[in-house]
C-alpha cells in the first residue's frame, strides 16, 4: 500500500481542559473512548442508528464493494454497512485516536468479522492508503473534526475510483425557525451538561455544540463537495434537518 511520506501526523501537546483545536481532537476522542457508543444513543435519542442504517442503503450501485469508513471511531458505521448492505465485501476503517480504534477492535471481533473488517490508525486529511482503491468512503460526524475539511474531501475524493461514491454525515440546523430554536436550546443548555455528567468531559460536549454550531452545512456544503470535485452532489436532510447525509461521485 503506497505511503505519503510528504504529509506526516504532527502530535502536539493536549490541553485536556480546554476546547481542542479541530488538528488534535482525536486526543479528546481518546479521553471518551469508553461512554462514546452510550453518549451517542442517548444525545441523539438513538437516531444515529437510523442514520447510519440510511447510509448503508445509499451505497453505489455493484456488486463485492471496497469500502472506506473515515474517523470510524467505535465502527458502528463499518458494523452498519456490513450488517445492512450484502452487497459490501470488505471495508476499512480509518481513524487517529487509539483508544476508539481499540474499542473498534472489539466489536469487530465479537462479531466474528475480523477478516472482512480492517482498522488503519491514520490522519484523514492524508490517510496514506492507495488512489482509486475504494468504491464508496464514508465519514458519518468526522468531517466537521478534521483540520481542513476541503482537504479531507480531496483526499476522499482521491481514493474513490472513478465513480466511486462518498457518503457524509454531519449534524446541521434546522430550517423552520421554531425547530431551529428548540435544538439550539438542546444543543447549547442540555447536550453539554449531560455529555459532560456521563464522560466525566465537559470539555468534549462544548466542542461538539460549538462545531455544529460553526461548520458549513447544507447547500454551502454541496458548494464544498462540488469544489472538491465531486458530481451529483445531494444533500438528504434527517430528522427535521438535525443532520444532512451528503451524497457525492467521484
Ligand atoms: C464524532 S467521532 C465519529 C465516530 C464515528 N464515525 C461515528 O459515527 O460514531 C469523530 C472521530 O473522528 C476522529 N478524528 C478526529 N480527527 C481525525 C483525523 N485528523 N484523522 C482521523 N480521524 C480523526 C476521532 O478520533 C473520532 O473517532
């Protein structure tokens, strides 16, 4: 498999009590590692589920499909694709905090999918793995964590083969002014608190609020997928627009 030497990781110190730098939050993810899955069910009132469920159904057309799961995290969405999608052969599943991919690990192995499933512990932006060697990569809330998403969409772009198809999910706002009210109240005075309570982190449940809060979504997303190269670009609003799955070819 071909490595990009020109573009190494650079770890620099944590700061565990202040809200992370988008370049290091991995470290943050590390310190969570463990109440993650828990978290996730609980703060998106096990909606997450049915997103990831959405994903596996929008996987390009073909059968024996190469996948890549970019900021994996825990798995479930690999775990997600396999589960939902027979048409799936193998994925990959790419992440930098090595406490998540342990966890990863696990579940794979309980499920008895070690062989189809395999973990890189790399940087997104510059994952190092061959070009053109997928047929779909996906990064369900990773992309808003990386350190420069038009970068990170670059380098999707790059593994895909042609045609290849990217599927991203991320949180995003409501349009209708009441909804979009309602979730910010969640979002700014609820998610923190309790995110905070059960990973003993309150530090993680800020950044969470305060990047939904400040990252591109909707059609100035697409605008960002299409600058990266992608075709076809759509956008499937979820949830009375809580989170967006993105839809791009390569
Ligand atoms: C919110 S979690 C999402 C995990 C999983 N995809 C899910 O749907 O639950 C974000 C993940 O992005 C990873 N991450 C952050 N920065 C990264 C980077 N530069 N390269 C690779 N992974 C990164 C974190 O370690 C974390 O596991």
């Amino acid at each position: 498999m071909q490595k990009h030497e020109e573009c190494e990781v650079h770890e620099t110190p944590s700061r565990p009590t202040q809200t992370p730098p988008r370049d290091t939050s991995w470290r943050m993810f590390d310190t969570i590692a463990g109440r993650y899955d828990a978290l996730n069910r609980l703060l998106s009132f096990r909606r997450d589920v049915a997103w990831r469920r959405m994903l596996a159904n929008l996987l390009p057309p073909g059968d024996h499909l190469r996948t890549l799961d970019l900021a994996t995290g825990t798995a479930d969405v690999l775990l997600a694709l396999k589960r939902f999608n027979p048409r799936v052969a193998s994925g990959v599943g790419v992440d930098m905090s090595r406490n998540m991919l342990r966890h990863a690990k696990d579940k794979i192995a309980a499920r008895g999918l070690s062989d189809a499933l395999r973990l890189v512990r790399s940087n997104g932006v510059c994952m190092g793995l061959a070009d053109a060697s997928f047929d779909a990569v996906t990064i369900s809330f990773g992309i808003r964590n990386m350190p420069d998403a038009l970068a990170t969409l670059h380098e999707i772009r790059r593994v895909l083969r042609p045609g290849g198809r990217a599927l991203i999910l991320e949180f995003a706002l409501p349009k209708s002014n009441v909804m979009r009210a309602l979730h910010l109240f969640y979002l700014r005075h609820a998610l923190p608190h309790i995110g905070g309570l059960v990973s003993g982190n309150f530090a993680a449940y800020r950044y969470l609020n305060t990047t939904i809060e400040t990252f591109p979504y909707g059609e100035e997303f697409c605008a960002l997928m299409r600058e990266a190269g992608f075709r076809s670009v759509v956008a499937h609003t979820l949830t009375f627009g809580a989170a967006n799955l993105y839809q791009g070819d390569a």
